[in-house]
C-alpha cells in the first residue's frame, strides 16, 4: 500500500515527507509487533530496522528522485 500512495504522489519534492511516513510506519510497526507478542517498550532494540526491511520485507521509501529535470527559466 505505501509503494503505491508514494508512485501516485511521486510529484516534486518528498523526500521531507517521505522521511515522515517511513518513521511513523516504522514506529507504528514496531509498537504493533510489541502489542502483539504481549511486550513493553517501544520495540527499537527487539526489532531493529535490518528486521522490518530485511525479514518482514517493509518496503523503504526512495528519497531521492533521480528522474526530476532541472527547471529552466
């Protein structure tokens, strides 16, 4: 679903949002992972960035754009 929200909303500069939507994914992840197995804590020591992008397969928002030309005046 965000792969998707960030191709259709892909226009001009997004990497500050981008920055903004993957934390707050990232911390709504964790704490639901935290919920779920019944533990405390906000989670950032028992599931690190490496296993939500690299074992639960969280897609990692681009923040560069390389295909944006330079405006010409």
């Amino acid at each position: 679903m965000i792969r998707g929200w960030a191709n259709y909303f892909n226009q001009g500069q997004v990497s500050k949002i981008y920055r903004n939507i993957q934390a707050y994914t990232d911390r709504r992840l964790r704490s639901w992972l935290m919920r779920k197995h019944g533990k405390r804590g906000t989670g950032y020591r028992q599931y690190p960035d490496e296993y939500l992008y690299d074992i639960l397969g969280l897609y990692r928002l681009s923040l560069v754009r390389n295909d944006l030309r330079n405006a010409k005046a």
